[in-house]
C-alpha cells in the first residue's frame, strides 16, 4: 500500500514530448505556403495612389512587375531626383521596356504568354510623361493588359 | 535524491498549446498580399494605312487634363468631383429617336439629341499633358471608370437583382467553382455589352 502513497506526493511526471516536432512542421509548412519571396529590392520611391474601382490582381505568375518612382535616398546621387524606371533589379530608360517585357515573357510557359498583364507600380508624383513612354513601348510589344496598382481607397485623396 | 540533485525537468505539456495559440495568431492575422489596380487594356498599334473610322462628334465624350490637374471636358473646365456624374449623364443619354436602329431601351439619361445616341457608340477619349501628375490621371481613370461601374450595377440590379461589380469578382476569383462561373460568364457578358468600356487614349501632347 506504502507504493501508491508514495505516487501521490511525488513530482509531477514528465509529459512527452513526442509531438512537438509535428506541430513545429506544422508551423514550418503554414509559413513556407504563404510566405511569398521578394523578387527585386525596390530602388524607386514607390507610394501608390489610391483608387476605388479596383480589381484584383489573381495568379501572380501571370503578372510581369514595372515599378517607376523616385530613386530612393542612397541613389539620388548617382541616379537624381527625377522619376526613373526599375526593371528587376536596375534601372533603366523607356526604350528597355520592350526588351524586358519580351524577355519576361519568354520565361514563362508556353501556355500563359498570351494572358499576361503588365502591372505598373508608380510612384504618385510621377509625370504621365513617363507613363506615356512605357505604354508606348508596351504596344510596339503588343502586351497591352495593363494594370495601374493602386491601394483601395477614395480616389480624391490624391489630390491632396 | 539523486534526482534533486541535477537540474529539474521542465514540463513541455504546454508547448503544444503555446504553439497552437502562435499558429492561429498568424493564421489570422497573416494577409497573403494581393495587389490590386485599375485594369486597362491599351489600344493595339494600328497599321498606318488604315484610315480611322468616322464617329460622330456627339458620340465622343473629351476630357483634358492639363499639367496643374485641371480638367477641360467637353471644352469646359469641370471639377473633378462632377465628372463622374458628367460621364454617366452622357453615357446613359440614348439620344436617339425611338425607332431608329440605335435606339436604346434602358437608358434612363435626358435622351438630348446632341449628346450620344447609345452606350454602345459612346466613347471617351482621355488626353493629357506629359507634366500631369499620374496621382491625378488614375483619379481621372478611377472616376471614369466608376460612371461605367455606376451604369453596369444599375443594369445589373435590374436584370438580376445583384451588383455587377460583385458579379465580375466572383466571376473572376479562381477558387470560384466552374459551373458558377459558367452562369455568371453570360450575365457578365451581357451586361457589359449593354455598356462597354470605350475608353479611348490619345497620344500624350507634348506643349
């Protein structure tokens, strides 16, 4: 009888650990889904306008990314202040659209290379000079889905 | 007493708990980013020996923008607050004579002769100067864009009772199943064939 005595005001027993391994897997595989890798670093002041009529854009892989901006503070000097585009990783004039657009478009499979949209990510105090370039160059190259990225919101805070 | 003596076992029976709590905490706070914009298609090169087609001065709806954002439609200076209400007024307008091949049954506008006969021959056309900021022009496409939005929901809510706007996001959301999408292709469709986007771009003018 001493025997389960003993047990009652003993520690408290180890719990096992066994399935902590799963549940760390099960994290691990929760946030490889959904975590999605940068691409390009942005070089380019990038602050959206706001727009209310929005669509959304589904299957990033179907999406070939512009960004147009400011250079950011540590390439003001060598770049200046005037809006530039950033193509992947480098900056680059308007008449290298056409050229990037195509390559792009080679990369991806076969069956996709007809869908494909163009989305303009530019800075709010860009000039639509530049914007003017890049459709241009975007029809000598027949990608003429475009979408202008923009956050949701009212559209008369731009103005502002 | 040997067991004292090294370092106490620390219990683990809550680490699965801890981690659940972590687990759902991210679920719902993670937003798996979706960009959203403004979708446009731009217009093809054309061939340069092709003449334009003739539209009737009516039928076509101007908007200028100039380099301080101020807006010039249809050769008077506009607030860009009326613009979606100006847009709409002349896409709904259905100016022509009842009987005639270009009548238009639901539109609901004045029907003045002088501005478009039928949603179906208006068009827009957008011009603005290489210094206008594009903060303004995507205000410019946004409301644009919403006169026509504004149009599609009103057919839309007539003929089907639901919004085209919310029609067209399912309608294009992927996890949406096939045969409802095979339904909404037909009402989407038809509804923006009653009010098709003719949003016409000039080349930007340089002076």
């Amino acid at each position: 009888m001493s025997k389960f005595a003993k047990k009652k005001d003993g520690e408290v027993p180890a719990v096992s650990t066994a399935s902590l391994p799963d549940i760390v897997f099960m994290l691990l595989f929760f946030f490889m889904t959904v975590t999605v890798m940068k691409d390009s670093s942005l070089k380019v002041e990038n602050v959206l306008p706001n727009a209310s009529e929005v669509k959304k854009l589904e299957k990033k892989d179907r999406v070939i990314y512009i960004y147009v901006g400011k250079p950011t503070k540590e390439y003001e000097k060598t770049f200046g202040t005037e809006p530039k585009i950033q193509l992947n990783d480098k900056f680059a004039s308007p008449s290298e659209v056409g050229d990037y657009i195509l390559m792009e478009r080679a990369k991806k499979p076969q069956e996709i290379q007809n869908v494909l949209t163009t989305a303009l990510k530019v800075d709010k105090n860009a000039n639509m000079g530049l914007i003017s370039d890049i459709k241009q160059e975007l029809r000598k190259v027949n990608a003429l889905k475009v979408n202008y990225t923009t956050y949701e919101g009212d559209a008369f805070n731009n103005l502002q | 007493m040997a067991r004292r003596a090294g370092a106490p076992e620390v219990s683990a029976g809550s680490m699965a708990d801890i981690a659940f709590l972590l687990l759902i905490f991210f679920l719902v706070t993670t937003t798996i980013e979706t960009d959203a914009g403004l979708d446009r298609m731009l217009p093809p090169m054309e061939p340069p020996t092709e003449a334009p087609p003739i539209i009737k001065e009516k039928n076509i709806f101007t908007v200028n923008i100039n380099r301080n954002g101020q807006l010039l439609v249809e050769n008077e200076i506009l607030s860009i607050n009326d613009l979606r209400e100006k847009a709409m007024a002349f896409l709904d307008n259905g100016g022509a004579a009842s009987g005639s091949p270009d009548y238009c049954s639901y539109c609901k506008g004045k029907r003045n002769a002088d501005s478009s006969d039928n949603p179906t021959k208006a068009i827009i056309s957008l011009k603005n100067d290489r210094e206008t900021k594009y903060s303004t022009y995507i205000t410019v496409q946004n409301e644009l864009v919403g006169a026509y939005n504004d149009l599609r929901n009103r057919e839309a809510k007539r003929l089907y009772g639901k919004d085209y706007v919310a029609m067209e996001a399912e309608y294009l959301n992927p996890e949406t199943e096939d045969s409802v999408k095979e339904e909404l292709k037909d009402k989407v469709t038809r509804i923006q064939g009653l009010f098709p986007q003719k949003l016409s771009e000039a080349e930007t003018s340089s002076e």
